[in-house]
C-alpha cells in the first residue's frame, strides 16, 4: 500500500502503509511513527527536518530512505538498528557534525559507522578502526558517555577542540593517522590514562601531550621524533613511554628512557633547569652519546659540564652553542674534536684533560679568548703551539708535555723513555740528544736544553730537586709551570729568547737563585711575589719592549730597587696598600686584577707622573688617593668611578681645572688641591656633602661658587694664596667652617 501527503495533510501514515512520501512540505520534526512498523520506504525529501528521530529504529522492515534536500546536521545511532535499511539518501543536506561517508553514494562505510556508533553510545567502547572518516565527527563528541575510543586508521590530520566534551574518557588510540599534534583542549579529559600515537608524524612529544599531567600510558613508535618536550617531567603519573621505531631519537634519550622512565625525566629537567640558569651539568651520568638536547639552549648557555661520561663523539653542531664560555669534557673517551669546536670564540675555560686526543684541530687558533686550557693525561702526539701566540688571555694551561717513545738502548734493545712533544717530530735524532744531555745533567747539576724547539718546560726537568744552572736559551717557551717550585736548589736560570710574557709568582720559590736572565722575550710584567728572592744578584731582563712593571725608573736603579719595588707592591696585595713615593716615576701601570680588587690605599705622592695609571679607576675599593707633588695636568674622566675614596690629595701638581667626575666621589671627605693653577672650582662641588675639609691655596681663584655653602658636613676652607673676590653671603653665614682667606 502506498500513501502520499499533500501539504494540508496530516503526518500521521496509516498503520497498513508500506511506502510512504511527503516531499516538498515545510516538515521540521521527526514523525512519529510508532504506529507504522510495516513501512519499506520513506520520502521526506525537500524538507526542514534537522534530525532523524530514534524511533527509526524500530521500522525493522524499512530498506529505503529517503532525505535529501532537509537541514540534517548529523545522523542518529539508531539508523544502524533499522535491520533491512539498504538505501540511505542523504544529500542536499549541510551533515556538519556527520562523517565525510555521510556524503558517499555508497551507504556501506555509512552503515559501518552508524553500527559502530550505536554500539559506543550503548557501551561507552567506540570502535571506529579502518573506517578512512578523514576527520572526526562532531557528533560523536557529543556521547559523553564515552570512555575508550578507538579511531585508528583514520587518515586524521587533526583532532577537533571539542574533544574535550568526552569527560568520561578513558582510553585513547590514535594510531596509524597523520597527526603532528593534538589539542590542548585533549588535556581537559580529566579521567584519560592511555593514549596511544602511534605511527603518526609526530617530531616531538608536543606540550599538548604533556599537559596530559594524569596520563599513564604514551605510545608514540614509529613516528619521526627527534627531541623531546622538558614539559615531560610533568607527567607525574606516566609509567610507561614507548618511543620505539624513531631512528632520529636522541641515542642519550633512548639511553634514559632504557634505565626508566624517571631518568629520562630527571635528566630532561637537568636541561630545562639548566638552561634557566646558564649553565648544564651532566657530569656522571653515564652517558656514551653527545646530549643534542643541549642545543635547546644555544642562545642562553654559557656553561656545559660532561666529565666522567663514556662520550667518544662530539657533532660539530657544538659550535651553536655561542654563547658558551665553561666546557668542561674531562674524562671522557674522545680521541678526536671537531674544527667547529675552534670557531666558539666566546670560550674562556675548556678542559679536555683525561681523554684520548692526540691531536687538537688547526681551528684552536681562533680561540683568542682562552683563559684555562687542561690538556693533561691524553696521548698528544702534537700541539699546536702557534696558536698559543694568539691566547693572550691564557692564565693556565696544564698538558703532558711529554709522552712515551719507543728508543734504541744499545745496538738490539730499546727502552720506553718520555719525551717532550716539540723533540718528538723533529727525529730520531733530536731523541737522542735529549736524553744525552739529561744524562749529563744528573751527574753535573747542570742541564742545557737550548735550541730544542721547547714551547713548554718538560715535566721530567721539574723532577730535579738538585738541578743548580738551567739554561733554556733559544726556545719557544710561553710561560713559566708551577710546577717550577720543586726547583728549590736553582742558582742559575736562563730564559734567553723565549716567548715569556710574565715572570710569574711560583718563580718566587726559588729562593737560592741568584742569577736570572730573560732577555730578548716578550715580558710585559713581573710577579709581585718575585721581590722575596732575597739572593738574587743578577737580573737582566734587556729587550724587553714591552716590560712596563717595574717601571724603567726602578730598573736603572739595579736589583735592590727592582726587589723593593715588587715588594712594596706585594705588601699591597696583602694589606690594602701601597707606598711608592719618591721613585721619580714618570709612568705606573698596575697590570696585576687581583692587587685592583683589594687596593684600599695608594700613596704616589713626590713623583714626575704625567698622568694618573689608566688602572686606577678599577680600585674601587680605594678610600685613600695621594697623588701630591707629580707633574698632572689633568684627570681622566673615568676617575668617577673611585666612588669609595675619602681621601683625595693632588697637591703641588699643574691642575689649571677640576673636572666634574671628581664631584661624583660623594664620600669624599678631605680634598687637598694646593699650589696648583686652578681658576675656579666646578659648581658640582657642593654634590660633595660628605666634605669635612678642602684646602685650595696657592692656586689662581677669583671666586668661588656659592653652592659651597650648603655642604654641611664642611669644617675646615682654606683658600689663602688667591685673588679672591668677597665670599659669597651664603659661606660668610656658615659660622661653623674655618675659613682661611687672603687677607685684603
């Protein structure tokens, strides 16, 4: 039996009717039909129905519906319990929230869905595998009931925001799409344990994932992920990661995650933490790889720590690290260091000792800023000693200087003997000679090692207690070890022709040298220390150009002035100050930044000095400044910076103007500038309010500012010797200072 319905006709069918249509009406609800259980096919198409009712389903016999042409936004469950629907029309309908199938002429992955669907909103399981949806439908986010749902297969790009509707979610499987990411949103389920990523094209465990912070169980294998998130040590409750299957994977992350999972997440946060502060230790860690993870960090990390590690291989994509002035990779197994590693220009301390280096890259000499270089306990087999020239900073530097060499003993046999690096790749010969004249030494206390290409003193020669005469003439060398202490009966110690830039204080352990030479080198200063050699008589330091300390005042004056300059300048190291009037110098630097930071006192008054020491305005622990009796006519500008002096004495100098810095000396108290060729003191005097006295006699004042008034500390004001106008009313007001005028 068939029915049709005309506009003006009642939506009820007849209970015996099997085919039923009403097209082309305004219909917005679902009819009911609870009455019609014997219909086989339904035409409701060009419509406004928005929803399919459940009552769909009890039509068993139903196989052909029709809806095309309505406002159907998505599909209800029901539809799949329609046991005999064969043929499902759907089109020229907006199905927002349906799957893209929904859109199909083939009704059979429509179907699959539907059956799938109806089952999940019965159970709270969705099993959506294999279905190609290409997308997640809206409306199954929308079953909030839902608590394990499984849409693998899928080919999803991404996941809707709306997933966050599924509050009772349980169990998540994403596996086998094509995700890179997921919601933030995903985070807001708040009873989700296990999700699984697997084969997606993830590159990272994205934050998103780790905002999870309940979350138990993450798979992501077989993706391509090469770092992971340091938000992962929020997981608090993860028990299991598994990250099988990403080649590009950090080995020291895989190495972690082996161990288990709160490794992997203490040492991601060792990173995290460590790039906060500017610097990452991961000393002791067991680690056989490079951690790339570091490289996070290349704008913020100044210092990276990896000693006692199994590390054999550094990438040469250390040299992102900029910034980094602190590498410590001591005690590890490199044998070899990339030339990148010579272009970190910013290293000031790189310790290499405990490996197996026997060489070091050509790209060294770059690294102009060095300051601490530990080379100790590798096999060099050689050194680049040209590059030492251009570490002008280099403050220490430790290396073997000797390593074993296989040498004949007699026309059969050879022995094992150490031998100096730089004697080493010049021969066979060169060998020979070297050990023949350390030979000769033991027997004569005396041992000449001239011209032998030396860069650094041999490690054995400084096992000679008993040595007297060292003669090192005509090598290379660039500094003086400390190991030179255990030297202690030396008398005679020539350093000719050599590099030396300093003398330095563990030469003042030789306390019975009594003849020193080290002509022709590149000094610059000497030790301070060096003035307790009490028994020297000989010190010839000629060519010598750039020798600055002592200054050459002191050097013409011999040994004893040399000595007792140096240890008034070592007094000030020890006590805060120090005393060197009367030495008619004509120029002083104070090269020496650990005698700058303590200096409280510095006297240099009765000397012919034209300008003050550039060093000076570096003492800022200076409270007391006498620089009476020299030949200064100006100030630098930089001697503001002295913000602690209380005492300033220029006295008897050629001062024709104050400059404002000095007002910047707030806790100056007395201020002597007589006998001068001041013409005025500066306006700015009166910032000074910590100013008891200040004498200005004998200079060529006409007047004086008024603003002297209102510094109230002033007590004493001595001006006699000038052409002063009236004071100022102000200053005659002020009877608590002792004026001392000239008289009219």
């Amino acid at each position: 039996m068939q029915w049709c319905c005309q506009p003006d006709v009642g939506l009820q069918p007849d209970v015996r009717v099997s085919v039923w249509a009403v097209r082309s009406n305004e219909i917005v609800d679902w009819p009911d039909l609870t009455q019609s259980r014997r219909l086989r096919e339904m035409q409701l198409s060009n419509n406004n129905i928005r929803k399919i009712g459940a009552g769909v389903k009890n039509l068993r016999l139903l196989r052909t519906l029709d809806m095309s042409n309505n406002q159907l936004n998505d599909l209800a469950a029901e539809l799949s319990e329609a046991m005999r629907l064969r043929e499902l029309i759907l089109y020229g309908n907006p199905l927002d929230q349906a799957p893209s199938c929904a859109r199909e002429a083939n009704t059979d992955a429509l179907f699959k869905f539907l059956s799938a669907l109806s089952a999940g909103c019965r159970t709270g399981v969705a099993r959506f595998a294999g279905h190609d949806l290409g997308a997640v439908p809206l409306q199954l986010l929308e079953v909030r009931h839902l608590h394990d749902v499984d849409f693998s297969a899928n080919g999803l790009t991404l996941i809707p925001r709306q997933i966050s509707h599924l509050t009772q979610l349980k169990v998540l499987n994403l596996k086998d799409n094509l995700l890179n990411n997921i919601p933030i949103e995903l985070s807001l389920c708040p009873e989700l344990h296990t999700l699984n990523l697997d084969r997606n094209k993830f590159l990272d465990v994205v934050p998103n994932i780790c905002a999870i912070s309940q979350l138990e169980v993450l798979t992501l294998t077989e993706n391509n992920v090469t770092t992971l998130s340091y938000d992962i040590p929020n997981m608090v409750s993860l028990v299991m990661l598994d990250l099988r299957g990403n080649p590009n994977l950090s080995k020291v992350s895989q190495q972690m995650l082996h161990q288990s999972i709160s490794h992997l997440q203490i040492y991601l946060r060792t990173i995290q933490t460590g790039i906060i502060q500017g610097g990452i230790f991961l000393s002791r860690r067991a680690l056989f790889e490079f951690p790339i993870e570091v490289h996070h960090g290349n704008g913020t990390i100044k210092s990276l720590s990896l000693a006692y590690n199994e590390i054999t291989v550094m990438p040469s994509s250390i040299e992102q690290l900029s910034r980094l002035t602190h590498l410590d990779i001591s005690n590890n197994l490199f044998e070899k260091l990339p030339d990148s590693l010579g272009q970190m220009t910013h290293l000031a301390e790189l310790l290499l000792n405990d490996n197996q280096l026997r060489m070091l890259p050509a790209t060294f000499v770059n690294l102009t800023g060095l300051s601490v270089l530990a080379l100790e306990r590798n096999p060099l087999e050689t050194f680049p000693f040209e590059a030492v020239e251009n570490w002008t900073g280099l403050k220490q530097l430790t290396i073997d200087t000797e390593q074993p060499v296989e040498m004949p003993e007699g026309p059969v046999h050879t022995t094992t003997q150490l031998m100096p690096i730089e004697v080493m790749t010049q021969g066979m010969a060169k060998c020979i000679s070297y050990r023949e004249r350390l030979l000769k030494s033991r027997a004569s206390g005396s041992l000449d090692l001239s011209v032998m290409q030396l860069s650094f003193m041999p490690a054995s020669v400084m096992r000679m207690p008993l040595l007297t005469l060292l003669n090192l003439t005509g090598n290379s060398l660039l500094m003086i070890p400390e190991g030179i202490t255990s030297l202690v009966s030396m008398t005679d110690l020539g350093l000719n022709d050599n590099r030396l830039s300093t003398l330095p204080p563990p030469m003042a352990a030789l306390t019975s040298l009594r003849i020193l030479s080290a002509i022709d080198n590149r000094l610059q200063y000497l030790a301070p220390d060096l003035g307790r050699l009490s028994r020297l008589e000989d010190l010839n330091l000629t060519n010598n150009p750039e020798l600055m300390c002592p200054p050459p005042e002191v050097f013409k004056l011999g040994v004893g002035a040399i000595r007792n300059f140096l240890n008034r300048v070592s007094y000030g190291k020890t006590h805060g100050s120090i005393e060197l009037s009367g030495l008619a110098l004509e120029n002083l630097v104070l090269p020496w930044d650990d005698l700058q930071s303590k200096l409280q006192a510095l006297v240099l008054s009765r000397n012919q000095l034209e300008a003050m020491p550039k060093e000076a305005d570096r003492c800022t622990c200076l409270t007391a400044l006498w620089v009476d009796s020299n030949a200064l006519t100006t100030l630098p500008t930089s001697f503001g910076k002295l913000c602690a002096l209380k005492s300033l004495a220029l006295d008897m100098n050629q001062l024709a103007a104050l400059p404002s810095c000095v007002c910047d000396m707030t806790a100056l108290e007395r201020l002597t500038l007589d006998n001068n060729v001041l013409r005025f003191l500066h306006p700015r005097m009166s910032e000074l309010q910590s100013l008891t006295l200040l004498s200005a006699a004998n200079n060529r004042l006409t007047m004086l500012p008024a603003s002297l008034a209102s510094i109230s500390c002033l007590r004493s004001l001595t001006l006699a010797g000038n052409s002063l106008a009236p004071l100022p009313p102000a200053l005659r007001d002020r009877h608590d200072i002792d004026i001392d005028v000239p008289k009219v």
